[in-house]
C-alpha cells in the first residue's frame, strides 16, 4: 500500500471514528463505577475504572462502523463525502471493523463481570436496530438511541458491583433523556437528506420546529434528574450540583443557538447547538464523577477530553457532516412548519424536493 492510499484509509477510519465524540460514553461508563461505590459502598476492582471506560469506548465505535455500514445508502443521498459513500472506506471493511470491535468488548467485559454481556448484547443489538429499524421511526428512533448511553452507565455500574443499584436509576434517565434529546437536535440538520431517503424522523413528521422544542423538553427531564440524583448521593453533591448547573447553562446556550434567528446559516445553527451540545454532556459526565473522585481529578479528566473534544470538532465536524455543494442557504426563509431563519433547514438538496 502506498503512502498516499495508506493515509487516506488512516483518515477515513478516524473519521469513521468521529474523535469529537469518542470520549464521551467512556466518561459516561467511568461515571456509573464511580458513583456505584458512593451508591452501594464495597472496594474498587483493579480494573473497574480502565474497563468501565474501555468497553463502552469500543462499542461506541464499533456502533460507528455499523451505524455507517447500515446507513451506506442514505449517506450516499445525503453525505455522499462519508467514508463508505465516498469510496475511501470499503462496506465489508467497516462492517469486519465493528464485528471485531464488538466482539472485543465483550471478551474484555467478560473477564471482570459476566453479567454485563447481557447489556451489552442490548446495547449492541440496539445500535444495529437503531440504524436498521428505529431511525426512520420518529421519536422512537430517538429514544432508542438516547437509552445506548444509559446502557453504558448501567455496564459502568457493574464494574463496581454484581448488579447496579436502585439509587442509580434516575442517572440512567439522564443520559437516556439527554442522548435522545441531543439526537434529536442531530436530526434537524438532516430533514431534507431523511426526507429525501425515506426516513421518517421527528422533524420531518413534525416540522422543525417541534422537533426543537421535543428536544428541549428532553434536556430537561435529563437536567432535573440529575439534580434529583445528586440531592441523595453521600458525598460531593453540592460540588456535582455546582458542575451540573455548569453543564445546564452550557445547554441553554446549544438550545438558544437553535431559536435566535438571523445570526446564523440555518444548517449551521443545528450543527452549532450539536457541537455546543457534545462539549456540555463531558461536563454533566464529569459531574458524576464529583463523588466518587473529587473535583481536582474529575477536572483532571475532563480538561484534555474537552480540548480534544474541541479540536477535532473544529478540524473535522463540518467537512463530514455536509458535502461542499450543500453549504449554501436561503437567508431568512420561513420553513414548512412556520419557524423562522434558523428554524428553517433548507440546505441545497431540498431544492429538488420542491
């Protein structure tokens, strides 16, 4: 293999990875071991913290690669520059890359807690149905997608302990919430792409609009669990809710970005309120580890995650979510559902929509 074909492959695997949002779900199944000892009291295992971060962070990615895999045909309508369409990443290379991946969570799993594996089969098996099946199933789609996340804190949980305990619940509910309402926000740049290849999300059933506002609904269900969570933890709460109200203003902003019209490209506010989004669930992550950790360790982890978080999205977010030709917009117009200039996702394919 030459040079230039060997770097090409390179950068269409981390592409594939999409390093802006490959910390996170560790972070989240860190966050589950941590506060299961605060929880349920015992030791920690050896290697609790290292394998309740490492699995989740390979199913993550192995859901990637079958996530595109599955998604080969509508990328090819509406991100033709993706990998897979592109041609940069052969379908049976990233169909063999989440197979192995897959397949090695659950072997690491295995060897600190075999009760997990059930987890984790949801967890995979969901990914594949979620892309399979849910996507194109309106707010569904959403909700499956949100409860992946919710899964990796419970296998983080049972790093600590045999089975997750009760008082973790309601943090369950808060990646389960914020996930589907973050997704959900994932979604909106992409009605006229889903519309086009037949998938029947929640914006394109419901409009913009609607979408946006079902998904700040979400955020905050997944807001006032934490805080409700936080108020029965032993240790640290009142630090964990300080990082949390953090985390809830960093929200508000991703969430204004979406109905303050005029600022901004209307393709380029969904992607602005995501990637706003993507740096504020490190900090609620990393609130959760306040208990169990402290605060100068839980900043120690959360400070490089967040410059790495912020720095591929700068670099890489943009040229993978929208080809060159769709960047243009129509300044000002009002979208089908009746919301205003940033409400109204139009990107250059919807034209042959109309």
């Amino acid at each position: 293999m030459s040079g230039h074909r060997f770097r090409r492959t390179l950068t269409a695997h981390l592409r594939t990875w999409r390093p802006y949002t490959l910390w996170y779900v560790g972070l989240v199944g860190l966050a589950g071991e941590s506060l299961t000892r605060e929880i349920a009291g015992g030791g920690r295992q050896a290697a609790g913290p290292l394998v309740a971060w490492l699995v989740p962070t390979l199913v993550w990615i192995a859901a990637h690669y079958l996530g595109d895999y599955l998604d080969r045909d509508l990328d090819a309508i509406g991100k033709p520059q993706r990998p897979i369409p592109s041609g940069q990443l052969r379908p049976s290379t990233a169909l063999a890359c989440g197979v192995i991946l897959a397949a090695g969570a659950c072997a690491v799993a295995l060897i600190v807690n075999w009760r997990t594996l059930l987890i984790l089969a949801g967890g995979i098996g969901g990914a594949v149905a979620y892309n399979g099946f849910f996507k194109a199933r309106g707010l569904w789609g959403n909700l499956v997608r949100g409860a992946l996340t919710g899964g990796a804190l419970l296998f983080g949980a049972m790093m600590a302990t045999s089975a997750p305990p009760i008082g973790l619940l309601p943090f369950v509910l808060v990646f389960s919430a914020h996930d589907a309402a973050s997704n959900l926000v994932g979604t909106l740049r992409d009605v006229a792409g889903d519309r086009e290849g037949g998938y029947a999300t929640f914006a394109v059933r419901h409009g913009v609009r609607a979408g946006a506002w079902a998904a700040v609904a979400l955020y905050g269900v997944a807001v006032a669990a934490a805080v409700a969570g936080l108020l029965v933890v032993p240790g640290g709460r009142w630090t964990s809710l300080a990082v949390t109200l953090v985390a809830a203003a960093l929200g508000c902003h991703a969430f204004r970005v979406l109905f303050v019209p005029g600022r901004v490209p209307p393709w380029r506010a969904a992607l602005r309120s995501h990637e706003v989004l993507v740096a504020e669930r490190l900090v609620l992550a990393d609130a959760l580890l306040v208990p169990g950790l402290g605060l100068p360790v839980a900043i120690a982890l959360l400070l490089p995650m967040l410059a790495v978080t912020l720095g591929t999205q700068r670099a890489m977010r943009s040229a993978h979510e929208f080809p060159p030709g769709d960047r243009a917009h129509t300044p000002g117009a009002a979208g089908p559902d009746g919301a205003g200039a940033v409400l109204s996702f139009t990107p250059a394919r919807a034209e042959r929509l109309r």
